[in-house]
C-alpha cells in the first residue's frame, strides 16, 4: 500500500511536472510567436518606414552634436563670446522642439497608412490590446533603433563639427576633442521620453479605432466639395490683414508679432481648404479636356482634406526662409553697417595735456613689421565744443575744413562704395559759415541759427547739415565732451579757436587705412597690449568690432543651416506621407479608369501634375509670406534706428539681395526632393516605366 501511494505520488508530480513544463513550452512559443509576429511586421513595413527612420536619426544625430560641442569642457572654458554660447543652447532646444513635432505628426501618418491592416487584423479576431501591444514595440523598436544609431553618427560627426565652430568662432587656439557623459545622458534621456510617450499615445490612439473605420479610413468621410463664400471671403481678409500689419505697422512688432502669426496661419488654411476647392469647381466647365477635368476633379475633391497638411508645409517652409534669409542678410547689413561706423582701420586718439602711451611711430611700425600695406594716413587736430540753439545743446568736435576735407579724402580711397560720402564739401566763403557731420543722431531742429560755444566764447554761426563720418565710432570712452558731431570751420577760426582752448581740449586723431583690413586682427591685438587699460578707448579699429559681430552671426547661420534641413526634410516628407496613405486609394481609381480606356502614360501625366501642385504651391505662398516677413524685418531695423544709417545702407535691398540666394538654393533642394518623392510613388503605383 505504501508502495502504491509513493508510486501514485511520484506519477501526480510528475503529471504536474509535466503541465507545468507545457504551460512553459506554451508560454515561451507564444511569446517567441509574439516576437516573431513584431519583428515580421517591421520588416515588412520597413520601406515605409525607413523616410521616417532616417528624418528621426538626423534629428537625433543634430541634437547629439550641439550637445557635445555645448556640453565640452574645453569648449566652456574656450573665449567665446557669451551670445554665440547662447546661441548654441536655444539652437539645441529648437532641435528638441522640433523633434517632438516631427516624431508625433510624421509617425502617426504612417500609422494611418496601416489603418486597413490593424482593421483586418481586429476582424480576424485579434483583440485591440494586442494591436497595441503591437504597434507600442513596433514604436519603441524604431525609435531605440533611430536613437542607438543617431547617438553613434552624431558622435562620429561632432569632431568635424566641432572643428567648424572653431574656424567660424576663429579662436586663436585649438581645443582638444572630447565625448562628455551628457552626450549620452542628455541625448538618451531625452529622446528616450520622446519615442516612449509617442509609443503610448499613438498606440491608444489606434486601440480606440473600430474596425470600419480602420479599414474605409477617409473613404467613409468623402463629401462633395463645397465652399463657403464667407470662408474664402475670411481667409483672404486673415491673409490681407497680416500683410497690412507686418508693412505698416513695423514699429510695434511688440504687439503685432502674435496676431500676424495667427492670422497668417488661419488665412493660409482658408486659402487651401476654401478658395482653392471653389476656385478648381470654377473651372470645372463644361467642355474642358478630359484629363483636366480629372485633375480638377481629384484636388476638388481632396483639397479640403490637404488643407492641414498644406499649410503646415507652407509654414515650415516659411520658417526655414524668413530664418536663414534674416540670419543671412542680417549678415550682409552688419558687414556693410561696421565699415560705415568704423571706416578707418585704425583710429588714434590722443590729448595734448595726457598723451595715449601708443605713439604714431609704434602704429606704423606694427604694421610694418606684420608686413601690412599701409594704403592712406591722415594726422587731425581737432578741439571739443558745443553748439547751442535755443534750449537745445549738442556735444561737437571742431576741426578745419582743409583736415575735414583731407578726412574725406581719406575715406573715400578707403571706401568709394559710400554714397554718402561722394559730394566734396565746398570751400566755406566766411568764418560765419560751416557744416555740422552728425553721422549717429537725428535732431528734430535745424543748425542753420546757431551759436558754437568754445570755452567761455561764442560764435554765431550758419551751419550747413552733413551725414558724413570722419571719426570712428567709439564705445566706453568717460569723457562726455568727445563725440563724434563734426563742426568744420574755416582754417583761420579754426586757429583762432585752438589758441583759446587749455591743452585739456584739444587731441589729434592719426587715421589709417589698410587694404586688407579683415586680417588686422593681429595688429589690433598686438597695439592694445601696448595702451594701459584706462586708454583702451582711444584706440578704434573695424576688425575687431567685424569679427565678434560676424562670430555671433556665423554661429547662427551655421546652427540654423542644420535646423533647415530638419525642417526642409520635415515639409517634404509632409507631403509624400499623405500622398502614401492615399495610395491604395489612387491604386483602386486607376484600375477603374483603366477598364474603360484610361492609359498608365495618362495616369503618370495626372499624377505628376498633381505632385507639382502639391509640392510647389505651398512652397509659392511660403515665398510670398517670406518676403512679407523680410520686409517687415527690414521696416523695423530702420524705424529702431535713431540715425539714417539703414536708409543709407539700402537695408531693403540687401536683405532682398541675401534672400534671393537662399530661396533659389531651397527651391533646388525642393526640387530634388520632389523628383525622388515623384520616381519613388511612380514606382509603388507601377508606373514609373510609363
């Protein structure tokens, strides 16, 4: 009996065994079923996946770059300005920023491509919380994968990156390369939140789905097209209203940036939801050919349902023009602005009664011995003075009319591209008479009934007003008495002036000109080390004043160069992603017309006259806003100004001239991208040998 309960207790645990281990086996081919069926899935969807693959590792591989230049240590410690550090940090953010939207708005057009197959695959009695389960590892096997592989090229990248910052921020040292802990940290962290929340989101998204809507998708939606009088009305004002406010009111971009913004967009998603559908069944008229009536047809019908793409491409587009056109002609304005403010190369001050510690003889000799060619000098004398009007009294500097004119002169050979500076000015008939230069301040008075006051003295004089500069512009000099007003008088006041003045007002400005400015840098560095730090001022030159402006700026242009092409590649891929959810659709209509004669030639002509419309419309109307924007930009530098140096610059046409580079250089990109979206849809549809 023992024996008979021991052997029945060995068979039970056995059995038991045995269950369990086929619960085991059971559960493990399920789960390796499971596993199969996920990494079957991404391969099989693989091709439409890779646009999306690649666009989210360039996001990652960006953000990975300006971290490790950002987050260096020897790039923190490096003498770069605090601005062009800054900089960095807001690109970095928009990159961020900027990921967030494409992986949310360009994954779930994707997904919707595959609506039909989660609709089969929930009729086949696959249950919705295993769609999402799904589509949840699917998600985070793309997104791991975009982050390993962005990480990786990001880090292979930074070296040459870095070495671009370098050679743009033109550091006069070279910085070892380093990979710092928050390339992966900061990077992984936050990329890793990115694609998790988008897992989960577009998971939910698709388990709340019925399956008749998952498999008819918009075919379930399509209305007749129809249009609202009020609608196209509205956009157009929306439209108008934002170009009126952006042109005339350029002053209070404070209070008129967000409504310009806000109208713009809501008057572009009229425009291409209202007034494109009515303007094409304008044109649906009796007669037309019937490959136009088919082309008006079909954008008719789907133009209302692109309306949200199109304008968030149209938008995009306008984000990488107005900013590379602002950063690029911003570029062209400063070059053109610093050589008007600072025209000589050099400019020495120095007073009678405190001589500067740099003599004339150690400037010349620097340049020589840098082997620099010395183009033109000029040695000035010059008292400082008022001039009085009424109740109104301006700071001046007073100087002869032979040094005035031997300063234009100068000037001139230096720069003969200043139209400000083309007229001589006319020998002065009396000591009653003179010219006031007031290069930096408008007055709201004139000089012609005017007293200069000299001391305890004073003149009456008639003075005739000039925008011409003769002394570099200065920053952080104490002595409130220096400016840079000009009063030219007649040589023999002039002397008379200089004889009653203590030594205290009177200075010489020795002026010099190189003709290959832009590389004095060495010069100025070698000069300041010479002046003790209370004389820093009196020295001026336009090469160090160019180089940390154009620091500034060539860090934005280069950061911004890399966000363009996010956004460039994200507009682009608007476009061709929902174009292919709309593929099986396109498919199921050509077959149609193909039974009653309709020609594959035929339907790759039809489709690539949509593509152009499709792709290049909205680039149109990003232009059009684009140059608003620009000249709205334009308007405000020259209404900020408190002098006339803009009007004088042309700032209109320069910006302009810089954006016309920058838009044809995107239009070529836009149209290579266009060509491979067209060849690779052709291709899908079967008919690129057509």
């Amino acid at each position: 009996m023992d024996a008979f309960s021991a052997n029945f207790s060995a068979a039970a645990a056995s059995r038991s065994s045995f269950k369990a281990s086929l619960m085991l086996w059971h559960m493990w081919r399920a789960a390796m079923s499971w596993r199969n069926l996920v990494t079957k899935n991404m391969l099989r969807n693989m091709q439409r996946y890779l646009g999306y693959l690649l666009a989210a590792t360039l996001a990652v591989m960006v953000f990975a770059m300006f971290t490790n230049f950002v987050d260096n240590p020897t790039v923190r410690s490096a003498p770069i300005t605090e601005t062009a550090s800054q900089l960095l940090v807001v690109f970095r953010v928009l990159v961020a920023l900027f990921a967030i939207f494409f992986v949310f708005y360009f994954h779930a057009a994707l997904i919707r491509a595959r609506n039909k197959e989660f609709g089969l695959l929930l009729t086949l009695g696959v249950t919705p919380r295993q769609i999402g389960r799904l589509i949840f590892y699917e998600s985070l096997l793309i997104g791991l994968l975009a982050l390993l592989i962005g990480i990786a090229l990001g880090i292979m990248c930074a070296y040459f990156f870095q070495l671009a910052m370098l050679a743009i921020l033109a550091l006069p040292m070279t910085l070892p390369f380093a990979i710092p802990a928050t390339t992966f940290l900061t990077t992984g962290i936050f990329f890793g939140i990115v694609f998790l929340l988008e897992a989960c989101w577009i998971s939910l998204h698709v388990t709340r789905s019925t399956p008749r809507v998952l498999l008819l998708g918009a075919r379930t939606q399509q209305e007749p097209p129809v249009a609202s009088w009020r609608s196209v009305l509205l956009g157009l004002l929306c439209l108008a209203a934002a170009y009126d406010m952006a042109l005339q009111f350029s002053d209070s971009i404070s209070f008129t940036m967000f409504p310009i913004i806000g109208l713009s967009i809501f008057g572009t998603y009229l425009l291409f939801g209202q007034c494109s559908v009515m303007l094409l069944n304008r044109l649906r008229q009796p007669g037309i050919s019937g490959m136009r009536l088919l082309l008006l047809s079909r954008l008719s019908h789907r133009m209302s349902d692109y309306a949200r793409m199109l304008t968030v491409v149209t938008v995009l587009n306008a984000v990488v023009l107005i900013g590379m056109g602002t950063i690029y002609g911003g570029l062209q304005v400063f070059e053109a602005q610093t050589v008007r403010e600072v025209p000589f190369s050099f400019q020495l001050l120095s007073n009678l009664a405190h001589p500067a510690a740099l003599t004339p003889e150690q400037v010349r000799h620097e340049i020589e011995r840098q082997h620099f060619s010395l183009q033109a000098a000029a040695q000035t004398a010059f008292i400082t003075a008022n001039v009085r009007q009424g109740r109104h009294t301006v700071p001046a500097l007073v100087m002869a009319y032979s040094s005035f004119a031997r300063l234009q002169e100068v000037e001139r050979l230096a720069h003969p591209d200043f139209t400000e500076n083309q007229d001589n000015a006319h020998p002065l008939s009396s000591g009653s008479q003179g010219y006031i230069s007031t290069p930096d301040a408008r007055y709201s008075f004139s000089f012609q009934q005017c007293q200069l006051v000299v001391g305890k003295s004073a003149i009456n004089l008639q003075l005739a007003t000039k925008q011409v500069r003769v002394i570099n512009l200065w920053y952080g000099i104490d002595d409130n008495d220096l400016t840079t007003n000009v009063v030219v008088v007649t040589d023999d006041l002039y002397a008379h002036l200089e004889n009653s003045v203590p030594r205290t007002r009177r200075w010489q400005a020795y002026s010099y000109v190189l003709s290959n400015w832009q590389q004095s840098a060495p010069i100025a560095t070698a000069l300041h080390q010479r002046l003790p730090a209370v004389q820093q001022t009196l020295l001026t030159e336009t090469v160090t004043n160019f180089n940390n402006g154009k620091q500034i700026l060539s860090v934005m242009l280069f950061a911004a160069f890399f966000i363009s092409c996010l956004f460039f590649l994200a507009a682009g891929s608007a476009i061709y992603f929902k174009l292919f959810t709309q593929q099986e659709e396109d498919r199921r209509q050509f077959h149609a017309l193909k039974r009653i004669g309709f020609r594959r030639r035929e339907a790759a002509r039809l489709l690539n006259r949509e593509f152009l419309l499709l792709f290049f419309l909205p680039l149109a109307l990003s232009l059009v806003h684009s140059v608003v924007a620009l000249l709205d930009l334009a308007h405000l530098l020259v209404s900020m100004s408190h002098t006339n140096q803009f009007s004088k610059l042309g700032i209109e046409a320069l910006i302009m001239q810089a954006f016309v580079p920058v838009s044809l250089l995107y239009l070529v990109c836009f149209i290579a991208y266009f060509l491979v979206a067209r060849i690779s849809y052709l291709r899908r549809m079967q008919l690129a040998a057509a």
